[in-house]
C-alpha cells in the first residue's frame, strides 16, 4: 500500500502554451519517482486523461502531445489527492466551457474525499466545481481578475504563491505549483522529508507554516548575496538568542538597513525570519531525533518545553508531542541511511 494515490489530471491536447507541460512535469517529478530511503512506500502517481482519444493518440492535425495512460476521468474517483495542473488557454482567455464529464469527476472525487489541488489555471475547474465557493484561492497572477470575475463566490488572493484550505489547495503558475507539491509532502511526510526533497531537487525547502495556512512567500523574491552569509550563519546558530541588531552587525549593516534587505528578498521581517527558521529547526529535531521536548526547544532556540509547545501550537496548530508521533517513523536510529545520520549529526552536534 502507498502513502497516498495522486491522480494528475491531463487534458487531451498539452503543450500549447509550454508552461502547460511544466506545470504537468511537477506533480510528475514530485509524486512520480519513488523515493523509498526518504519514505517507503511512496506515493503512487496516475495520470488521468479525458477518454479514448487520449489513451489512443492524438486526432489528425492536433498540435501538442497526445496522452497515453490506462487511467481515464473515472479514475479520480478512489484517490487521495487530486492535481489539475492546469486547463487549456481557451477556457480561460475565451470562457470555452470545460468537460462535462472533468467538472463531474472532480465532484465526485471531492465528495468521496480526496484532497482538491490545482496548479495556475487549474483553479478554474476547481471553481466550475464549485469546489472554491467560500474558499481562498489562486492562480497565476494575470489571471486572478478572470477567475475573480468568472467566480465571484471564489475568494481569490491575487498576491500569494498558494493556499492551504485544508482540503482543497491552490498555487499560482510555475514554480508556484512546485511549492506547493512540496507542501504536500511536508504534510503527509514531514519537514525532514521534504526538506531533503528539495535539496534533491535543488530548490529551497519551504518556509514553515501552519498545514490549513496560506503561505505569503516560500522562496526570496530576489537574490541578496549580502545577506546570503549572515541568513547562513544564523542557521547554524539558531540555540543562540539572536537579535535583529546581532544579525545586521553580523552583515555590517545599520539595523534599518538589515530589515529592508532582508524584507526585500523574502517577503518577511527579521524576527519572524527568525522564528521561521527555529520552528522548522524544531520540526526536524522532532522527526529524525528522539530527544527530549526540552532539549529540542534549546536547540531550536525556542526556549523552554513551555515555550516550544506555545508556538508549535500557535504555529503548526498541535503540540510537539502530538507532532512527533505523527512521524515516528523518521526516527530510524539501527541501520539509518548515511544522509539522514549525517543530518541528524548536523542538527544534533553529534560525532
């Protein structure tokens, strides 16, 4: 049995424009390949098309790829999550209806339970579903007014690169979607898990938040190589009680400065950069150590146990207890892979 079965909605004709095919790749390349010494099983990934035509091969004259899947719209019905990567140009840029028999799969597949995803234009299935009715949600941001306007009981959030409404998410275009398939995993798997991911992926690992949060800004919005030494630094130094004017000595900036510049390339302030970086610190120490509560809160520069379980709490909505007997099986002391040992010597301070 898998983790969880991922059903990735492909319409007939793909890649017009290219980021269509794109937007297909990163649920494919998250869920697709199996990743057994992060966690094992992994997921099980299908893609499902809108019937024979795609299954067969593409009509005379079509452009784009043709699909070929022994999985069809049905098949939606039965999975655990549920990916509309995106949907053709016409259906939003002209108001071209979508499939009948998509916006009837995608009911029946919420109905039954599975957790609702879209990537860019995806939303606007999920929204003639009426999957978003009363929900926050995104899309690409030049397209938002559309399906503002299309949609008016959509709450939608022009500014975020996703929303985590529980059981139904949505992400804006491109390296959005990436975001959020990652936020995926770190819900189902862990931060250890989808940490190691992304570096395997070459991409940062996701700010930490709250599972039913939306997430402002997980990636910088531009490079700052000044402050690439500093942010590392701190990183490493997180048990110290670090102060925003340590932090802009550290960078040889005034304090007014340091807050710009950093506000600049990540969308948030110091102190709550901070913080970010010690509830993920915690969130790993929970998953790859069995260290008491009170040593992780020293580690993690969150103080006291007390303190740990207050803002786990605030944060990530459950206590660290409660957040580390949903991942027990992160803690593989006989016999661990050589790459989790080395990160748990990392955060440890272990030989």
């Amino acid at each position: 049995m898998s983790v969880g079965s991922v059903a990735v909605v492909v319409t007939e004709e793909i890649g017009v424009p290219s980021w269509d095919l794109y937007e297909l790749s990163i649920p494919c390349t998250v869920f697709g390949k199996p990743q057994s010494d992060l966690a094992d099983p992994w997921y099980e990934l299908r893609l499902c098309g809108p019937g024979p035509r795609a299954r067969d091969g593409a009509p005379a004259g079509a452009t784009g790829l043709a699909l070929r899947t022994p999985y069809g719209l049905d098949d939606l019905v039965g999975a655990d999550t549920v990916i509309v990567p995106s949907v053709p140009d016409a259906c939003v840029e002209e108001g071209s209806p979508l499939p009948p028999e998509l916006i009837t799969a995608l009911r029946r597949a919420h109905d039954a339970g599975a957790r609702m995803v879209s990537l860019c234009t995806g939303a606007f299935a999920l929204a003639e579903a009426g999957l978003l009715d009363g929900r926050r949600a995104t899309a690409h941001w030049m397209h938002t007014a559309q399906l503002a306007e299309r949609y008016p009981k959509v709450r939608v959030d022009a500014s975020v690169l996703y929303v985590d409404d529980g059981d139904v998410l949505t992400s804006a275009g491109l390296t959005a979607g990436l975001d959020l398939c990652l936020h995926l995993v770190r819900r189902d798997l862990g931060a250890h898990v989808a940490n190691q991911l992304a570096r395997r992926m070459v991409v940062p690992a996701h700010r930490p938040g709250g599972q039913a949060q939306f997430i402002e800004l997980s990636v910088p919005t531009r490079d700052d190589e000044g402050l690439a030494p500093v942010l590392d630094w701190a990183r490493a130094h997180l048990d110290r009680p670090l102060t925003v004017a340590d932090l802009a000595r550290r960078a040889a900036m005034s304090p007014r400065t340091f807050y710009r510049r950093l506000h600049a390339a990540t969308g948030t302030t110091p102190l709550q950069w901070l913080l970010e970086q010690r509830l993920g610190r915690a969130r790993t120490l929970l998953e790859s150590t069995d260290l008491p509560i009170e040593k992780v809160g020293e580690l993690s520069g969150l103080g006291t146990a007390n303190n740990l379980r207050h803002h786990f709490l605030k944060h990530v909505g459950v206590s660290p207890g409660d957040y580390r007997r949903a991942f027990p099986a992160s803690v593989v002391r006989p016999g661990e892979g050589r790459e989790r040992a080395r990160a748990r010597a990392a955060v440890t301070g272990e030989a």
